[in-house]
C-alpha cells in the first residue's frame, strides 16, 4: 500500500506541477513580481493538500513567533527532501533561492524562476560563483525587503548524516551583514533524498531564534551548525518516540546517531 500511494502521489505531483505552470502562465508574466508569489504559493499550498491526502502526511510548524517574514534577511535550512523547497516560502513574504543556474533553463519552471528573480549559482566557476551570489543576493535586498534562502550543505543530506556546512552562508552573513533565521526539520524520515516513498506521519519545521548580525565568521558557523543540527535531530528523536515512528528514525536512534528523547 506504500508502495502503491507513494507512486500515485509522484505521478499527480508532476502532473499537477505541468498542469498548474500551464494554466499559470499568461496571468503570472502580467503580475508585478511581489504579486507573482501569490501564484506559487497557491502551488506551494496544493501540494501540501496532495501530500495529505494521497500519503497522509501531516504537518506541525513550530517558533512561528521567531518569524520576521518581511524583513531583509538569509533563511538557512537544513535540507533532507523537495518538500521544504516549496513550503518555506509559505512563510515569508518576498524570498528568493540561491539555487544551482541549470535550473533556470528548465521550459515553463526557468522562466518562473527568472520572474521571482532567484539568485543562480553555476559552481564550477569556485571563487567567482561567490562574488556572483553575493552581488545577486545583495543586489536584491537594495531593491526592497527580500528574503534569500540558501542551504547551508548545499544539497539534500539524509537524516543523521555527518553535517557538511559550506563557507558560503557564512561568506553571505560576513558580507550582507543582515539577521540570519535558522531552520530545523526532519522532512528527510517521510520523503527522502532519491527516494520513491512518501511515508504518512507528521512531518516538522521549526524556525529557530533569529542570528544577528555582528559575530565573527567562526562564531557565526559554529552557532549556525549547532542550533540547526541540535534542533533537527531533537525532532528525529520525537519521531523515533511517537507511536508509529518512521524505520529510519528507529534506526537512527538504534544506532546512536541521535540521542533519544529521554537521555
């Protein structure tokens, strides 16, 4: 039965992913850019709605009351599945990703990115793809209020994975000199990275306390890794307790990986 809802819910996903850019189209280009968000987060919010239905996922969005949802800002995530890709933005009024450039040459998907003026990235480039982000990025905040989300490993990890933290969200903290809004989740035990199962359960995101401005580049890192990494495997561990938790999260617990709740 898994098996059979998760291949359904990745069908009606795509399809309605083609179908909503399609009917989209000649409404979304005539929009002014901030206007343009609503769009995506109607298509953000149907896909929460799929989810629901089709996989029964459901969800629980914790530290609401450390939002600045309009304010310059970075948002850095962790980042275990698609399915934070389209809820974050749910909760910020005028954000932009740093995502990799390729992406923006996708038919209909590109060109909906270069309308929300996101912030393209080619890697191969090293140092200069740096500059290029931060220009962007920076170039977009003089513009008006934005937010830029950018994860800090740089790709989906698996849950209890080793944590990679990349230089360049704190090469963007140093330089943009804006607060810094920490998110933790476990996303990854419910619908993985390459993975075709989509597991019910509740998956959860927590924004956690702003980081302002001002520390050093090495206090900056340390305290981005520590709060994201503690607060995500605090909630694989909730997981691993609840009733009916997902393998992955027995296993991690079994393991070691991630300290049980009542340790």
């Amino acid at each position: 039965m898994l098996e059979l809802r998760s291949a359904l819910f990745t069908v009606l996903f795509y399809l309605s992913n083609a179908l909503q850019m399609i009917f989209w189209t000649p409404v979304f280009f005539l929009m002014p850019r901030r206007d343009a968000w609503k769009v995506a987060k109607c298509w953000a919010y149907s896909h929460l709605w799929l989810q629901h239905v089709v996989c029964g996922t459901d969800y629980d969005f914790r530290g609401l009351d450390n939002l600045r949802p309009a304010d310059n800002q970075l948002v850095a995530a962790k980042h275990q599945s698609a399915w934070e890709t389209y809820t974050l933005i749910l909760f910020f009024k005028d954000a932009s990703y740093i995502l990799k450039r390729i992406l923006t040459y996708i038919p209909l998907f590109g060109w909906y990115l270069t309308k929300i003026k996101v912030v393209p990235i080619d890697r191969s480039r090293g140092k200069e793809a740096l500059k290029s982000i931060t220009r962007n990025a920076l170039g977009h905040m003089r513009e008006t209020e934005r937010q830029v989300f950018i994860y800090p490993e740089g790709t989906r990890t698996r849950p209890g994975a080793e944590p990679l933290y990349k230089y360049g969200v704190v090469h963007l903290y140093d330089t943009l000199k804006v607060p810094v809004q920490p998110v933790a989740l476990n996303s990854g035990l419910y619908w993985g990275r390459r993975s075709l199962l989509v597991r019910p359960g509740t998956i959860i995101m927590e924004f956690l306390p702003v980081i302002e401005p001002g520390l050093s580049k090495g206090a900056f890192a340390k305290r981005l890794e520590t709060v994201i990494e503690t607060a995500s495997n605090r909630l694989i561990a909730e997981a691993a307790a609840s009733s009916l938790p997902p393998p992955l999260a027995r296993e991690l617990v079994a393991s070691g990986a991630v300290t049980p709740l009542d340790a």
